[in-house]
C-alpha cells in the first residue's frame, strides 16, 4: 500500500463567504480517474468509494489538516505538527469527496486572510490497481503542483511494498496478499489478543473439573438408580397384572411370556391392561386337578403299611377307614 500527496487545485479563498472558512471543502475530485500534476493518475470510482467511507467509518476518529504536510514530514521526526482543522466527516457529493470540517481559530485566520489558499489530500491506494481506499489527512498549501507520492517527486518510480512470506504465512494469508490486508490481519489479531487479555470469567460460573466430575458421576449413578427403580416397579406390575389376569382366565399360561414380552414399556402395559378388561374368560377354572378317576385308590405308604399291619387291618380296609 502506498500513500500519496496529492495536490489539488481546490482554492479556498474562493470558498470564504463573509469573512468565515468554510466548513465543507473538496478533498478528491470525481473520478472515477483522478489525474495527478505530474500526470500520473489514481482510481476513484464506486469501489474506491466504499473502502474510502468505511475505512474512515472505521477509525473513528477526526483526520487533521495540517500545514504543508506536517503530519508526514515533521511528526515522524519529532517536530511540532499542529492541526489548522479537523475533518469530521466525509461525504460524496456528484462523486467528489468532501469533507466537514472544523477549523482551529490560526487555520481558520490563514484560510480567511487568504495566507494559505489550496488544500492537498494524502491518501493510501493499492499500487497494483491504483484505486485509492483511505483518506489520511490534508494540509494546507500554496504549492498546488508540487506533487509528493510517499512524500512523493515529480515523476517518481514507484516500488510496491514486497511482504515477507513468513509473516504473510503467519498471518495466514496468501503471498499475493495487499499491505492494507497484513494490516488489517495483524489488526485483528491485536483486537483478539486484547478481547482475551480484558475478560474475565465469571468464577460463579465454573467448578474445579475434579468436582465436576464427581457431581456428573453422581448425576449418572441417580439417573441409573432412577431408571432401575422404575423398572422394577414396572416388572411388578406387569407379573401382577398376568398373575390376576391368568387366576381370571382372561389368558392362559401358555401365553405367559408373549403377554409379558409385550408389557416392556408403559405404553404396551396400559394395552394389556385395556385387553385384560375386555377380553372374555377363556380359560376357567374345572377343579380337575382335584377330581379323581372313579374305582381308584391312592397306595399306601411304608408308614400307613406298618400302621395297618400293627392294626391288624388290609390296605383296602386301611384306605375305606381313611375314606
């Protein structure tokens, strides 16, 4: 990413009205082609645009008009670079940028007294597509055609910035990747690092993980204890109900086990139950197996034999005397 000074021919004496500054100037003209003096030119079109707005959105903070670029030339050597405005906010206006601004009481006395009459915007651009994507800051001027590019020269080579493939990978980013995108990158990194640096957990909110281990194994044991207490309350009920079912000869034995197959869940209990109370007997209760066939007789024991040989009695005699 490259910046750029850029002087255009924007008079602002002719801008005073009354003796006040203007509060709007133009900061970059129509494009979408924006020629410099020295005849090179920079992209300004709808893109350009968006990026410009929201980089500026962004930042949150006012740009500064300076005087001849101080900001650039002087700042960075530890020199005096006082602001003769602010830019505090951008709009489009038949596509040129313009800028509100707030002038300090000497800015605002150079602009009037026409001791300063031209404005020159610097701003950053991509040096492959040579679109221009933010607004830096401005300066106050006399010289409208004397062109800085990187405090730039008429007619300056131009030498993209190369980003070291390491950090590039660090960032992860591919190698074809813009300075504005490293930038950008390394940006939300320090936003991620700071997010994790300012929180603090909510100590309520957490257990040392022994202790919660040991509640999620009590939890487990009460929901299995839970789970075999009903189930042996169902299989109780389910043997109960077969059982009344089977001494009503509602069902027979012999199906037993499918009727209990099906009784697993409450839903097929609460069937048999509804089968139970409509069905009709089926299997009643004959008393054969207290019935006895006719003319028979149950043999004698050895006890009952010597009982009736003591007595003196036969075994027929012996069971008609039980009889």
């Amino acid at each position: 990413m490259n910046k750029t000074l850029l002087a255009l021919n924007t008079d602002l004496s002719a801008t005073v009205i009354d003796g006040v500054a203007p509060e709007w100037v133009e900061l970059i003209p129509a494009g979408p082609k924006v020629a410099g003096r020295d005849g090179r030119s920079w992209l300004f079109d709808d893109a350009s645009v968006s990026l410009l707005l929201a980089n500026f959105a962004d930042r949150s903070i006012d740009l500064p008009i300076d005087w001849e670029h101080a900001t650039q030339h002087r700042a960075p050597k530890g020199e005096d670079a006082p602001a003769s405005a602010w830019i505090k906010q951008l709009e489009i206006r038949a596509g040129a940028l313009w800028g509100r601004v707030e002038w300090t009481p000497r800015g605002a006395s150079d602009v009037v007294s026409r001791e300063y009459r031209f404005l020159s915007p610097v701003f950053d651009y991509d040096s492959i597509s040579m679109r221009i994507v933010c607004l830096v800051s401005a300066g106050l001027t006399n010289k409208p055609n004397f062109l800085l590019t990187a405090l730039n020269h008429e007619n300056p080579e131009i030498t993209p910035v190369k980003l070291s493939p390491a950090l590039l990978a660090a960032l992860g980013l591919p190698e074809n990747a813009t300075e504005e995108q490293a930038a950008a990158a390394a940006t939300q990194l320090k936003t991620n690092a700071q997010a994790l640096n300012t929180e603090r957990p909510n100590l309520e909110q957490f257990v040392p993980r022994a202790d919660y281990n040991a509640l999620e194994t009590r939890a487990l044991n009460a929901e299995q204890g839970l789970a075999t207490h009903k189930k042996t309350q169902h299989d109780a009920a389910v043997e109960t109900l077969i059982t009344a079912a089977t001494q009503a000869g509602k069902i027979t034995p012999a199906t037993v086990d499918y009727h209990r197959a099906a009784c697993q869940d409450e839903t097929g209990l609460a069937r048999f139950k509804a089968y139970v109370e409509a069905a009709p007997v089926v299997a009643a209760d004959t008393s054969l197996g207290q019935r006895r066939a006719e003319n028979t007789a149950t043999a004698l024991n050895a006890e009952e034999q010597q009982v009736a040989s003591l007595l003196g009695m036969s075994e027929a005699e012996f069971i008609k005397g039980k009889a």
